[in-house]
C-alpha cells in the first residue's frame, strides 16, 4: 500500500470511528427507554403511527405527532388510511378513525406523563413522517 493509500485509510477510520462515538454518546438512554415502553404498548402497537419521545428535558417529553395547529388530523388520517381519502369528515369511518387518533394520542400521553420524571408533554409535529409518506408539509408559512 503506498503513502496516500495509507494515509487516506486512515483518515477514514478516524471519521468513522469519531462518528460512532459521536452517535453513541449522544444517545439519551432515558428517551430509549421511554420509547422502547411505548413500542411495548399493545395498543399503540396497532396504531399506524409510532409515537416517540423525541427529547426528555427538565421535565418536558418532547414528543411527534401526526396533527397540529398547521396540519389537521384529517391530513394525517387520509395518509394513514388511504381508504378514506375521499370519505367526508363528517362520515361514520371518518368519525372512528378520529376517535382510534384521539385514544392513541391520549394512550402515549398517559404512560409518558405516568413517569416520575416527566411533568409535561410538548407535541411537535413529524415532519419525517408525512415525508415518509409521500407528503410533504409546507410548515414555513
């Protein structure tokens, strides 16, 4: 192996290994543990959406939702079941699905609030999400 080979070779495994060691410290094991609690919940399990703690701070759980102020739950509902894309909101399914949203939200709510170390819920919208979805959310007006 000549000079730059060996050089290169080595630059590289300093960024890799400065990255790894990067990405494992500024894992927060208290937020890993809060979600692997929520994937563990049998009713959230069966709801289309992961809800996550996104950050646990003083208190304050940081978590994503599918609905806010910019983005309606019928948004989401018609991206989470496509079946209702064209149903009216006032419709029977479309009345359940809000119903199956509000009960899950509200499920992750309690056991996140149930901690000790948890005072508050602050809900941020996932962006990522939607975007894995094929929509993609103009927040910035």
């Amino acid at each position: 192996m000549d000079r730059f080979a060996r050089n290169y070779l080595i630059g590289l495994l300093t960024v890799i290994t400065l990255s790894v060691a990067w990405y494992w410290l500024s894992q927060d094991s208290r937020v890993t543990e809060v979600n692997e609690r929520l994937a563990r919940d049998s009713q959230l399990a069966e709801f289309p959406f992961p809800f996550r703690v996104i950050g646990l701070e003083n208190g304050i759980a940081t978590m994503n939702s599918p609905r806010s102020a910019q983005v309606p739950a019928m948004r989401f509902l018609r991206t989470a079941y496509p079946e209702l894309g064209a149903t009216a909101v006032d419709h029977p399914d479309m009345m359940a699905a809000q119903d199956t949203l509000a009960k899950a939200q509200s499920r992750a709510m309690e056991l996140v609030e149930g901690l000790p170390d948890v005072s508050s819920i602050r809900w941020v919208i996932d962006e990522r999400w939607f975007n894995e979805h094929g929509v993609f959310l103009n927040l910035d007006n």
